[in-house]
C-alpha cells in the first residue's frame, strides 16, 4: 500500500492580486492530484465510467489552510485513502511546500451511476485499487 505524492508550480492564473494562491484554486488542485492518483494505480478515472457506467462525485470537501502558497512557488499534494465504504471514500490530501504544511483537505467521494446520478457500489477492482492508496500504518 502506499499514498500518491504530485508536484506542481503555482502560475498567476492560481493567484490573487496579492500573489497569493487563490482559496479555490487549492480544490482544483486537489482535483488533479485525485485523478493523477488513481491513474498512477494503472486505471485512468474515465475507465470507471467507460466500463461500468460509473463515476466519482464529491459529496463533502473540508479544507484547512494553514500557510500560504505563492506565485511561482512549487508545492507537493499527498493523497491517501482513510476510509472506504461500499459506495464511498474519504481521502485526504495534504499540501507541503518543503516539508511545511499549507493546506489539508478531506474529501469523500462518491460512486454513482452516471446515468441516473444514483448511488452504486464500487467495482471490485476500483474498490481494490482504491485500497492501494491507503498509508501503511
């Protein structure tokens, strides 16, 4: 088992005026990280769709900021599993830049038919590979 760590580098399209990563742009941010995530399990998110007619939505996000992050500074998000359900996921996702947290959040996702939007439990192969972002303890 194991987290999923991603880089990025902040661009004046992610700033406010003061050069400051705007508070919307940290759930972009996150957004990416998720999908970047599972795709490095081996499965790109629109697979879930594609195959069983599924798809993640965001059901709760909390987020937490602590330091901010800066025009053209490069910052790392570590996504891990902290719970799974049969139809649910929370991760949480942590923002660094040099070892100092900036921003934490918690999101749970959940899995619905596309069609209709309704609940539906995961694959056992998505619910297995979601497994694999859980941190070893």
């Amino acid at each position: 088992m194991t987290t999923h760590s991603i880089d990025f580098r902040i661009y004046y399209e992610d700033t406010d005026a003061g050069g400051i990563v705007y508070h919307a742009r940290y759930l972009a941010f996150a957004e990416r990280a998720r999908t970047e995530a599972i795709r490095s399990l081996g499965m790109p998110a629109s697979s879930m769709h594609d195959e069983y007619g599924l798809v993640f939505v965001v059901r709760d996000a909390t987020l937490n900021y602590r330091a901010p992050l800066k025009l053209d500074e490069v910052f790392t998000v570590t996504t891990r599993l902290l719970e799974q359900g049969a139809a649910s996921c929370k991760l949480s996702q942590t923002f660094t830049r040099e070892g100092v947290l900036c921003a934490y959040v918690e999101v749970v996702l959940a899995c619905v038919r596309a069609q209709d939007g309704r609940p539906a439990r995961f694959p056992p192969l998505w619910r297995d590979l979601l497994r694999k972002l859980a941190a070893e303890d």
